[in-house]
C-alpha cells in the first residue's frame, strides 16, 4: 500500500501481525521469503524514494538528501522499533539510532561513511571487482531480460566465493524490475541505488557513533568486495556494546545460504 509520508508516497508491505514486535528493514532488497522467515515479528519493508513503486521525481538529480530519507523513516514508525538497515540502506538505519529512538538496530553489510571518498582507515571498494563490476556493457535498462541478465552478473561478482546462487539473482532482479518504473533512470536507482551517489549526505556521521544507545549487531560478509569486511569490523568497534556477526564465504548482502545463521540471530536480536 502507498503510506504518505513527509510530503512523499512511499510503498510499504508487511508480514505477521500488527501486535508484534516491530521490525523496519531498510534497504533496496528484501526478499519475501526471508521477510516471511521472521516469524513472530511485524516487518515492515518499504521501498525508497525513487526507487520500486514509491514516488518518482527525478532518481539521476534529486532535490532531496540523505537527511529527508532519514525523516521518512521516521515517520513509517509510530512506535520504537527494531531498525535493520542493509548495504546504503544501513547509512539511513544508523541515522535513525542517532537522532531518533529505536528499540535496536542492526547494520548488514555497510560502512560509517556515505559515497565518496572513504577515511584513510577504512578499506576501500576492492578494485578488481569494481573494475569488472563496472567495465562491463550497460544494459537495456527498459529490457527485462537485458536487466536481469545484467544484475545476475553483478551478483555473481559481489557474492563471494560461496553466496551465488543463479536462481535466486534472477528472481530477485525480476521482482525489482517488476515493481520498478519504467524509465531507464527509475530501474538503475531501484537496481544500483545510484541515488544515494547523487544526494548531499552531509554532515559526517561516523563520529557521532560512540553515542548509540541501542543494543546493535552488525552482520558483514567475509569476504564483501564492495564494503569489505574491514568495515564492518569498525562498526562494532565504534558503536558501544555492538555485536560483530562474521558469515564466512559470502561477500554482499545476504543470500539464501546465510539465512539458517542470520534468521536466528536476527529473532533473537529484535526479541
């Protein structure tokens, strides 16, 4: 259903019932079977501006930033609620622990810096993959199956050495494109997340960390190419009390052959 929120439409679907703990996942893919797998708790997923089936203005130049993502978080909750942010995703979920009241949060495979240069201590996008990643052809981003084509690759190259699986990239795609606009611009900000490269995300965050207060678990793949696992390791350190979740041989995000670790500790985390 479209909710409307600091003056935008957003698109927001649920799983479980009203009465459960509430659990915000932020990020631009969230599949339902993982979402279902959350039993006992009241998940929210929503998709961005710019993105999927939310409200479309112009995702290559937005007028907003990173602060206004943050506010329309917000104001999806009405109550604290427990926050899981993922890849950019996780910029907007740390944000909310900062300035607003959570009940706890949990950052998937992200960093304390937004696009840009990254701080001499934090290790940078692997540049091989990058360079694979981003040398190839673009695709037909009105075509389908140029698309799906396309972010399989790209999920093959981000993966790590044991978190590809061919079925679940191509669904996964197709479900973006599916609810995506049809514009060229509006499938690579809901496919690539292109927006966030696009928006003002100052000021700085990262030294504002130390002042969380919510329980936090960072859940980072070993061998994450695009925020590499460094990154994740400086997150637990930053944020006090945070809990570091390690899942070996799986690189960004969070396929199907991590959920038996991630589900677990997830339910247990939101308890």
């Amino acid at each position: 259903m479209l909710r409307e929120v600091n003056g935008v439409e957003l698109w927001v679907e649920t799983f479980g019932e009203p009465t459960d703990p509430p659990v915000l996942l932020i990020g631009l893919s969230w599949p339902d079977e993982l979402c279902a797998q959350l039993t006992g708790r009241y998940v929210v997923r929503y998709d961005l501006r710019d993105t999927g089936r939310s409200t479309y203005v112009d995702p290559d130049a937005p007028k907003y930033n990173l602060r206004d993502l943050v506010t329309d978080a917000a104001e999806l909750i009405s109550s604290p609620t427990h926050v899981v942010g993922m890849g950019v995703g996780g910029f907007i979920a740390q944000l909310l622990a900062l300035d607003h009241e959570v009940a706890s949060l949990t950052l998937v495979s992200t960093r304390s810096v937004a696009p840009g240069p990254v701080d001499p201590d934090l290790e940078d996008h692997d540049s091989a993959v990058m360079g694979q990643l981003f040398g190839r052809p673009a695709p037909d981003w009105t075509d389908r199956d140029s698309v799906v084509d396309y972010m399989t690759g790209s999920a093959r190259l981000l993966a790590g050495s044991e978190g590809f699986d061919e079925e679940d990239a191509r669904t996964a795609a197709g479900r973006v494109f599916d609810r995506s606009g049809k514009s060229a611009a509006a499938q690579r900000a809901s496919h690539l997340g292109t927006t966030f490269a696009a928006i003002d995300c100052r000021p700085r965050w990262r030294e504002r960390l130390p002042s969380i207060t919510a329980k936090t678990l960072v859940i980072h793949g070993a061998e994450d190419p695009f925020f590499p696992h460094q990154n994740g390791e400086a997150l637990a350190a930053e944020i006090p009390h945070a809990t570091l979740l390690t899942l070996p041989g799986i690189g960004q995000g969070l396929p199907r052959r991590s959920w038996p670790t991630v589900v677990p500790a997830l339910l247990d985390h939101t308890a």
